[in-house]
C-alpha cells in the first residue's frame, strides 16, 4: 500500500515556527452540522500554565481533545511541539500519521479529566504502574520505582496498596496525575480536574498541580478556580460559543476583563 501525501486543511508552511508547546491557527471543528470550534488562534509556550475558561458548551473539552488527537480539526491548523497534529513531515511533504503512529504521539500528552478514570480493579500503585510497563514496556521494577516517587510527589507515597473505592475524591485524582505523570509527558492537559470533588478537597488537588507548575511542566488548565488561575496561571484564555474572546495574563483579565462577554461569565465564578 503506498503512502498518501496530503495537503492539510490551508496550504503553507507546515513547520511551526515558533517554539511554542501548542500553537493553534483559525481551528475549526465541527460535529456534523455543528460547529464548535470557530476559529481559534492561541499559544502555549514551553513550561507555561495556561489556563482555559469559559461557560459550559463553548468548546474547551473539544480543543483539548483536538489536542491530544481524539478528534480531527476540520480546518486551520494546530501544532503541539513543533508538529502538526495529526501529520508526519518528509521532506516538504507531509503524511497523515498511522494509528499507530497516533499513538505514539499521544503518550507524550498526559490527560486528566473531571472524573478520575482509575482502574477500579487495581491499587494505586498498579494504576501508576500500568501505562509504562503496558504500553513503554518498562520493566516492572523500574516502572514501581518511579511509581513510588510519583506518588511520594502527589502525597500518597502511604497508599500504594489502596483501591480507588478506597480512597477520596481528592487522592483518587492525585492518583490519576501520577498515573498521567508516570508516562513522562512533555504536555498535561487538565479537564475541571477539580469539578467533581467536594470544595474541601479541591486545595489538595490544585497543590499538587501547582507543584508541578514550579517544576516547569507545561499545562493546558480547564477550570473555574479563578484563585489557582490568578496565582499560577502565567497566561488565560477566556472562550465562549467556539471562539476565543479575550486572552491575557490571568491578574489582568480578571481584574479588568474587557469584554461584556467575559464579565458577565467572571461574575459567575468569582
Ligand atoms: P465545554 O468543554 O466548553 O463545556 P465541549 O467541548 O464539551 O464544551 O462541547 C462544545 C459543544 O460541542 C457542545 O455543544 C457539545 O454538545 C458539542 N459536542 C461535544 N462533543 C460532541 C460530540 N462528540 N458529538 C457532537 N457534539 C459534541
Ligand atoms: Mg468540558
């Protein structure tokens, strides 16, 4: 079977000439007749938290996922570290990528959502276990010491043999960041990480994603905790009906939002 070379979407340059983790030009993505994403031009830089907000139903979900390869922009063009998602370059000529080859790709993203997503039927440590040892092929032994050192990190190093039933909502996703971690991605995606979780466990959560911020991770943030927005986030960007309406750094645009738009969803959260 021969190779298809592709155009994607617009024709030129396909290199991403800045440095930047993830850079987004005019995307679009449509469901069926349904357009969701209608437009959006943005830039992550390296080491960089940045922070997505927005009202239910504008489209954050879907441009990280657009991201992390589960869904197929429509048109633009979308980057993460330097190459197009979706795409292989030889040459000046560029090949959609295999599934295999997506797949490859998507372990350097770590993902965590609103509902943890752990293996009911493992313990922690299994579940920080599994991606390594499953999908890199690491040796169990090496894949248990960094699994000890991630959940060390996250505050759970005294939990390794609990189930998930077993522990709150707060360490359960502390757990699914060490999981995500576990891969060593160069990119975390966080989905209203603390959405689902009671108000006092929240703070347990944003500590170890603020940690993790300290040591130079780049993450893309979905949230609606303004607080961990204004204090770590180096960068904001507020969406709403699939295109971006205002972005900036996070103490000015909540201390200042320019947009009726943005102020009127502000008055929400604050
Ligand atoms: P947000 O995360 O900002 O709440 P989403 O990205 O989840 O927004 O959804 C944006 C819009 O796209 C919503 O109207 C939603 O119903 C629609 N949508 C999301 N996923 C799908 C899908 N797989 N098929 C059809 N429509 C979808
Ligand atoms: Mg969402």
């Amino acid at each position: 079977m021969s190779e298809q070379t592709t155009t994607p979407q617009d024709a030129g340059p396909p290199k991403d000439p800045s440095t930047a983790m993830v850079r987004a030009e005019t995307v679009h993505k449509s469901y069926g007749p349904i357009e969701v994403l209608k437009g959006i031009d943005l830039e992550v830089r390296q080491g960089e938290v940045f922070v997505l907000v927005g009202p239910s139903g504008s489209g954050k979900s879907t441009f990280l996922r657009c991201i992390n390869h589960l869904e197929k922009i429509n048109a633009g063009r979308l980057w993460v570290d330097g190459e197009l998602v979706g795409y292989r370059q030889k040459g000046d000529r560029l090949y959609e990528l295999k599934d295999r080859e997506v797949a490859q790709k998507r372990r350097d993203i770590g993902m965590v959502f609103q509902h943890f997503n752990l293996f009911p039927h493992m313990t922690t440590l299994e579940n920080v276990m599994e991606g390594p040892v499953q999908v890199k092929g690491e040796s169990k032994a090496d894949a248990k010491e960094r699994a000890m050192r991630l959940l060390e990190r996250v505050g759970l190093a005294d939990k390794p043999r609990s189930y998930p039933s077993q522990l709150s909502g707060g360490q359960q996703q502390r757990v699914a960041i060490a999981r995500a971690l576990a891969m060593e991605p160069k990119l975390m995606l966080f989905d209203e990480p603390t959405s689902a979780l009671d108000p006092e466990l929240v703070g347990e959560v944003l500590d170890v994603m603020r940690g993790l911020a300290e040591d130079g991770m780049t993450m893309i943030v979905v949230t609606h905790e303004m607080g961990f927005a204004r204090e770590v986030g180096d960068a904001l960007v507020f969406m709403d009906g699939g295109v971006v309406v205002e972005a900036g750094h996070p103490r000015e645009v909540l201390a200042n939002p320019r947009h009726e738009r943005t102020k009127a969803f502000l008055s929400k959260v604050l």
